[in-house]
C-alpha cells in the first residue's frame, strides 16, 4: 500500500500515466484502498474525485453507490462523467429517474454516458424511456430511441414502432435500427415489380 500512498502523493492529475497507475492500484488493494478513496471523494481536485468514483465503481464496494450518486450532481463535468460510467457498471434501479435527466443535457457526452447507463439498467428503464421518446425535446429522443434500440426486451418493439417515420431522422434512424436488431427489419416493396 505505501507503493499506492508515494504515487498519490506525487500524483499529477494531468499525467495520464500516473493516473492509470494509482487506479489500478486502488482496484487492486480493493477494501484495504477504501480509506485512501474516501480522502480523495472529498478532495477540491475535481480530477480526483473523478478518480475514486471510478475506482469504486470498479470494486462494486456498498460505499460505491452513494458516491456514484453523489457524483451525478458535481459541479464539474469529468466528475459527472465519471459517475455515469459507474452507473454503466453498476446498473442500479434507483439512479432511473436521475440517469432520464440527463438525456436531454446540451453536453452531448453526458447525454451519451447516461443513455449507456440506462442500456445497462435493461427493462427496467423501458417504461421512463418510452416517456421520453413521446414527450421531451428533440435531443433526449434520439438518445430514449438510441436505448430503446438496444435493449434486448419485446416491450421495446411497440414504442419504436410508432416512431417509425419520424421528422426526426436519428430517431427514424434508431427506431429501425432498433427493429432490425430484433429481425424486424421492414422491407417495402410495390406488389407489381
């Protein structure tokens, strides 16, 4: 562990390669790190932070969650990033309402990063889903029928039906898609060719 402690101490958040190193050492001391990751959660360092959410959400350790959840509202963005990507690991049901925010946020990438998480979640995010799909600005439609298209649930099939045809090209696109993962690509042809 005092390996972990000198790199920390050293540590240069924009050193890519010492970064890489104190995270696999914090996943690799696993329960003995979890001090270490809890000085860290509280750090002013936003790099930081983002780094012991990331470790936790690796060691599927109980004081993973809170942080993730925690982390969904950091002022920083690599924070929040960090903490969807941990959702994306550890799906858990309770985040729904917290991940359907994020679809339509002007940062593309936490859009992007919550709709992984709720790919993760499974049929438990289909109904919110579909509740976006029908209701929200454009860009959280495209990212609901991005979800829906990669859910692997009969229950997906209904929704990205009725959005078949839609003004929005990306959501058509994604209904499709969606339908042709399932073997319900529709081929249209005239009766007299």
């Amino acid at each position: 562990m005092e390996d972990l402690l000198v790199l920390l101490h050293e540590l240069d958040v924009n050193n890519d390669e010492q970064v890489e190193q104190v995270h696999a050492l914090l996943i690799n001391y696993a329960e003995a790190a979890i001090p270490v990751i809890n000085d860290l959660l509280i750090s002013t360092d936003s790099e930081k932070r983002a780094l012991a959410i990331s470790a936790l959400s690796h060691l599927h350790h109980p004081a993973s969650q809170p942080a993730l959840f925690r982390g969904l509202s950091d002022p920083d963005l690599i924070v929040r990033y960090s903490a969807l990507l941990g959702f994306r690991r550890q799906p858990n049901p309770t985040a729904l309402h917290a991940l359907v925010q994020f679809l339509c946020e002007e940062d593309p990438l936490l859009a992007r990063l919550a709709t992984d998480a709720l790919i993760a979640l499974g049929e438990d995010s289909i109904p919110a889903l579909v509740d976006v799909l029908e209701r929200q600005r454009p860009h959280g439609r495209i990212e609901a029928a991005r979800a829906l298209a990669s859910i692997d649930h009969e229950d997906v099939i209904q929704p990205l039906l009725k959005v078949l045809g839609n003004r929005s090209t990306f959501v058509d696109y994604w209904a499709r898609e969606g339908l042709n993962r399932r073997g319900l690509g529709l081929v249209f042809f005239s009766p007299r060719a």
